[in-house]
C-alpha cells in the first residue's frame, strides 16, 4: 500500500508543475503595467496623478493600463492616442539626452494637449526651458522605442 506522503507528492507534483508553467509566461504574453498603475486619463480630467485599480483596466499597445474611475476607462478607451504619454511613458527628459529611462508618473506635464512624464522634479520644468527639447525627444524615441527601459 502506498503510504500517504507518496500519495500526495504523487499527486501534487503533476499539479504543481502545471501550476508553474502556467505562471511563467512568455514575454510575449505580459504586459507592463503602464505609468505604474497611474490613470493617463486623470492628468487631463483632474489636473493631477491619481492611482488607478487593477480591477478597471484595459490592455493596450502591449501595457495595461489603470484607471480611477469607470468614466476614465471609457474614455481612454475611445481615443487612447489622447491619453498616453509621449515616449512610452519613458522620461522625456532623458530621452531629449537619448537615454530609454522609467519616468516617475508624480512628475509630469500636459504640452499641447501631450502628457510628458519625467524622471525627476525638475525635469519639466527644464524641458520646457529648452524648446529644442522635445524635437530631440521626438527624433531618439525613433530608435529607442524598442529599446528596454533602464530603471
């Protein structure tokens, strides 16, 4: 008679295996969560970042994406391209310098109806201090935008 123990490792290794592969999944299948979980709506109907919930998002452009409120869902879901920040979320900042850095979604700024995000404080204010900036920007997310975002 095979002994308890046997039985349940018997049992619960094939389980666990199963239970693992299905949690490592491939790159392909996982989606960054963008702004750290920020709204991207919010910074144009509130005037501020506001931490979004898992439980109202939306995937898109291979990110999910949080929201505050129903409403902010709904919205970014007819016009995303309105919402998003400019260089994937990455600092604008650093990406005028051509470096793909993680931006801190708490410092930020709305130009001409974009969302820029920064790395830092200070960086929207110097970015726009410097006009050439955002053209710089535009020109190396060209060749960084698949690049991987340093942290």
């Amino acid at each position: 008679m095979m002994s308890i123990a046997r039985r349940v490792f018997l049992f619960a290794t094939p389980a666990m295996i199963l239970s693992s592969a299905a949690t490592a999944q491939s790159p392909a299948r996982v989606q960054r969560v963008a702004l750290r979980g920020y709204d991207p709506v919010a910074y144009f109907t509130d005037g501020e970042p506001i931490q979004g919930s898992a439980a109202l998002s939306v995937v898109w452009d291979e990110a999910r994406w949080h929201f505050s409120s129903q409403k902010n869902l709904e919205l970014f879901r007819a016009e995303p391209d309105r919402y998003t920040p400019q260089f994937g979320g990455s600092c604008a900042m650093r990406m005028s310098g051509g470096e793909k850095v993680e931006a801190d979604p708490k410092n930020w700024l709305i130009q001409d109806g974009k969302l820029f995000v920064f790395a830092t404080p200070s960086g929207p204010t110097r970015f726009l201090a410097d006009n050439s900036r955002r053209d710089r920007a535009a020109e190396n997310w060209k060749t960084l935008q698949s690049t991987p975002t340093r942290r």
